[in-house]
C-alpha cells in the first residue's frame, strides 16, 4: 500500500469547514484505491496570527516541507484587514507559503458544466463548451518585488529573469499537449519591458512546438476576449499580476468561483492545492459553503503529485454526476432548482457516486 503525508492547512472563516469534507471524501479514495493519507493539520493566515502573531509560523513551513503535498483552504476575513504599513495580513502567509515551496506556476482550470450555464452570466451560446487552463507564474512579478512608502508616495517593482519565464511558459506548452494545442500568452508589451521580455521568451519557446498553435494578446484585449469567446481558449499563460486577475475573471464566467479549482506546482515536491475563492466569513459555520472546490482541488493533488490518475478521475467524475443529478449548494442554485443541499451533504453525495462508479468498474 502506498503513503502519502498530506499537510492540511484549514484557514479562516469556511476553510475548517471544507477541509473536513475534503478529507472525508480523501478517506474514501483510500478505501476504494488502497492508498494511505497521513494527514498533518497546522495553521496559516488569521488564525495563525491570532495564535502566533505570524500569517506563517515555523510550524507551519516545517510541517509543509516534510510533507508530499499541501492542501490549503482559505485565508483572511474583515478581522485582519488593515491599511497600516507593515502590519501582518493573512494573505502574507499565503504568499509566504508559495514561496517557501517555489510553486513557481498556478494551474487553474475552468470548465463550464452544461447544467449550470444558467448561473454563468453570460449567454449560453457564448459559454458552452469552455474548458480553459490559465498558468500563471506565481512566485515573481510584482507581488514580489521591491516594494515601499514615503510620506507622498509609494512604489511597487515588477522583475522578471528569463529563467522564471521560461520554466511558466514551457510548462504551459507542454500541458497544451495533453488538451487541445493552443497556447495565449497575455502580456501587455506595448507599454511594460517586463511584457516585452516575456513575449521574447515566448516567441523563441513555441519554435520548440511547431504543433501547437499560438496567440498573444494584450492583457486589455485578452479580458474583453474571454467575455466573448471564452470557448476558443485551450491554455492561457501570463504573469503573475495579470493572471491572479484574469482567472477570477474567467471563474465568473463558470458560473460559480465556489466550483474551480487550483494546483501550484513547483520545480520540486511538495506541491499546493487550494480552492480558488476566499474565505466567505459571511456564511462561515452555517454549513452553506460549497464544498466542491476543495474537492476537486484534491483531485488534482493526487493527479499531479501523487500520480493517482484513475482515482483523480473519479472524483472529478463523482462531482460531475452530483452536478448532473441536481444537487446544489446555495451558490451555484437557481430559483428553478429543488435540490439545493448543504456542505456536508454534496460531500456525501460525492462519495456516494464514487462507491457507485466503482462498483460499475
């Protein structure tokens, strides 16, 4: 039987919710494909700071580096916001994390389900059909630049060196192989040298796959494109500004930020799986959240760090059938839809399905 060490990082106001369904279904898969999950809890972002007075503690980065993957939920809430220069935030931890890691790239893939076009807002014949990838460099750019504040000003660097881009973009080619071959580079080279870089790189990179068709767009353009052809998008890869906006561009268009997914992957084990959306304090503890973000964010980490395809497959199926049966969590329901369950429930729904499809097979 084969082991895996699973750090999992709960967070703030949802997360502690999600991650107990996350795991449950986790268990399941252990069961039905005889694996082992050695699961480590620690804490990160506002909780942390509340009990450390750190985003990260030491705790937290030791027990993530002895660990095969991370699972991490949300962070933040209006009880850590703060304007005050210096002060510590739960998304510093975040940040931290992803560095302390190297996931250099951010895999978000956004798939539009036939039965919830109506949720999405904009027209069906518009949005059916997309099944898109966004890779977005995550460790470099402007987040992670020099930054600082002066009595009547402030500033924020973006750096890039050839080799960040280089190791985001041949990733995002080579995933482009397993889908449909197609690549969009945004950028925005018409006024930023770092866009400009990154369009060389590019451009010297695809000659390398001379089969996969290519396209750049101004980050301007590339929003306005995404609203109106979302479907004729295969993989998108950009910088780290730029993409952190645009994926939350294109999760609206699903229909639910609560349904996507995301993998951060690093040059090296362990890799971060998290769900895309925050840490919705609104309706924390009332067993409202979606869980099947998460879920699918699980998925992944057995895909890409455990190599465990057949049993990443099912979830992803389990959470297609739970979609194709009706079932929905408040966020993702329309006033038409009868089916609408709570947190623990779509779990156990998903678990249902994946005993059921095993038995099929």
């Amino acid at each position: 039987m084969r082991e895996f060490k699973v750090a999992i990082l709960p967070g703030d106001g949802i997360g502690p919710e999600i991650t107990k369904e996350a795991v449950k279904v986790l268990n399941a898969v252990s069961e039905l494909f005889n694996v082992k999950f050695n699961f480590i809890e620690a804490d990160i972002g506002g909780v942390a700071i509340d009990k450390y007075q750190e985003p990260l503690p030491e705790e937290t980065r030791k027990v993530c580096l002895e660990s095969d993957a991370v699972l991490l939920a949300a962070v933040g809430g209006p009880k850590w916001d703060s304007t005050k220069p210096g002060a510590k935030r739960p998304e510093d931890g975040l940040l931290e994390l992803r560095k302390l890691l190297n996931t250099y790239a951010n895999l978000r893939p956004v798939k539009v389900y036939e039965e919830l076009i109506a949720s999405s807002p904009l027209k069906p014949e518009v949005v059916s059909g997309t099944d898109l990838l966004i890779v977005r460099e995550l460790t470099g750019g402007i987040y992670f630049g020099n930054k600082g504040r002066e009595k009547d000003f402030a500033f924020d660097t973006n750096l890039y060196t050839v080799s960040e881009i280089e190791r985001c973009v041949r990733l995002a080619f080579r995933l482009s192989k397993l889908r449909r071959r197609k690549v969009t580079l945004v950028d925005k080279a018409n006024v930023l040298e770092t866009s400009r870089l990154w369009r060389e790189v590019f451009l010297d990179i695809s000659k390398e796959f001379d089969d996969v068709e290519t396209e750049i767009l101004l980050v301007d353009n590339a929003a306005m494109q995404l609203i109106r052809r979302p479907s004729t998008f295969d993989v998108i890869v950009t910088e780290n500004m730029f993409g952190d906006i645009l994926s939350d561009e294109a999760a609206t268009i699903s229909g639910s930020i609560g349904l996507l997914a995301s993998a951060s992957i690093g040059e090296s084990h362990p890799y971060l799986y998290e769900p895309i959306h925050g840490s919705a304090p609104d309706i924390a503890g009332k067993g409202l959240a979606n869980p099947l973000a998460m879920i699918l964010s699980s998925a992944l980490m057995l895909r890409y760090s455990f190599n465990l395809f057949d049993a990443a497959d099912a979830i992803e199926n389990a959470v297609e059938k739970v979609i194709q049966n009706g079932y929905r969590t408040p966020d993702i329901a329309t006033k038409a839809d009868k089916a609408v369950v709570g947190t623990q429930e779509m779990s156990n729904l998903v678990i249902e399905f994946l005993y059921e499809d095993f038995k099929k097979n």
